[in-house]
C-alpha cells in the first residue's frame, strides 16, 4: 500500500499572499492543523500550521526576551521573529521549502518522515505540485478498516467452524474429540485421526462444501483399528 492509496485527495491549500486570518479560518473550519502553500501554477512553496501561528502578538505570545539578551542576538533573527509574529500574510509565517512524499511512497516513508520530524500532516506531491495530503488521520481510518475486516473475518470463520462441527456430529462418521477444525479467513485445516480413508475423504467433501469456505488443507491422518487376536 502507498500513500496515493490512502491520502486526502483536494487538499485545501492558501497562497502566499493569502491573510493570515484566512488561513487561520480555513484550518479551523476543515478541522486540520496545517494547509500547503502554492504558488499560481499549484507547485509547493510552502506549509503553513498551527505551530506557526502559536507565537502571536495578538495573543500576547510572542517572543519576549529579557533587553540585554535582544542586544546579543543577531538583529535580522530579532527582525525575523517580529515578522512571524506581527506578518498578515502567509508568506510571513509559512514554513518554506517544506517535507512532502510523492503518492508511490511506501506508507513507511511517510510515518518515518513523520515520526521523525513530528509532522501531523505531509503534502502529497507528483512534479512540483500538490495533489493531496496523507495526515495521522488518514491512518487511523486504515487501522480502523483493517481492525474491522479482521473482527469480521475472525466472527466469519468461528460461524463455519461451528457449522462443520455441527454438520460431522449430525453425520455420525467421526467424533468431534478426534478432529481438529481450524479455519482462518475462509481456509479450513482439518487435522485429527479417522479409522477409514472413506471418512477422510467425506470429512473433506462435507468442508469443501460449507458457505464461505474458500480452501480445504487436509492433514487427517488414518489409523485403522488394532486387530483384537483370539486368546
């Protein structure tokens, strides 16, 4: 499975000159924390989340740092930190050159790249420009699936089971003590002893023929009966 089989296809996305309001609306309104920034041909310029909004004027968190030590730090990087914090464009907060994975990436590399950097979200990117977004969301919705296939499988394969051993109890030719049933997605093995290959072959029959049955592992073993000699 690839990441082009489980990303949001149209993602949302702002452009550079997009207000910082805007994009802070947009985030709240789709309920993500982060949206790609494109420049007018759709190409990947940069991302802009919720981490980049948390150092604000407008919320009164922005950098405040003790006079002396804004003396030691290097102007610009004082100079840059207003802009982030005072910026009304996207362009003055988004995070440039950002992470993205292209839709034929194993799943690995994106919870690799996301793990790593600590990303909720990656921008999914063919030739420069964004054709999705693959987020911690959209896995959780493959586990969730795969979670629920497996419930049902295993429910499925416990209700064949129960119908095999009903219907050889109802036959008579063996008992349930001296088989062994075990079914696993649709595929049956029957292990276990018989006293006739008559038996073992009507015990696979009578498998091959249950509902929802999609293979049939005969490893039934037969053991005739020891012959009683006269005293």
């Amino acid at each position: 499975m690839n990441v082009g089989d489980i990303m949001t296809m149209g993602a949302a996305t702002v452009h550079p000159d997009t207000s910082v309001l805007e994009a802070a609306q947009l985030m709240l309104h789709h309920g993500i924390s982060g949206v790609p920034v494109v420049d007018k041909e759709g190409r990947l310029v940069g991302m802009v989340t919720e981490r980049d909004l948390l150092r604000r004027a407008e919320t009164g968190t922005e950098h405040r740092r003790p006079r002396w030590l804004s003396f030691l730090m290097d102007p610009a990087a004082r100079a840059e930190d207003y802009v982030r914090s005072h910026g009304r464009k996207v362009s003055d907060v988004m995070t440039q050159d950002p992470q993205s994975v292209a839709p034929d990436a194993p799943l690995t590399d994106a919870v690799d790249l996301m793990e790593r950097r600590g990303f909720k979200r990656l921008p999914v990117v063919r030739d420069g420009k964004v054709v999705g977004i693959v987020s911690r969301a959209n896995f959780l919705r493959v586990l969730a699936r795969r979670l629920e296939d497996a419930a049902q499988a295993t429910a499925e394969d416990m209700d064949i089971r129960r119908r095999i051993l009903e219907e050889v109890d109802r036959e008579g030719w063996v008992s349930n003590a001296s088989l062994d049933v075990v079914v696993n997605a649709g595929k049956v093995e029957l292990d276990g002893t018989v006293d006739d290959e008559r038996v073992r072959d009507a015990l696979r029959v009578l498998a091959e023929n249950e509902p929802g049955v999609s293979e049939v592992v005969d490893r039934l073993r037969v053991q005739r009966p020891m012959t009683q000699w006269p005293i």
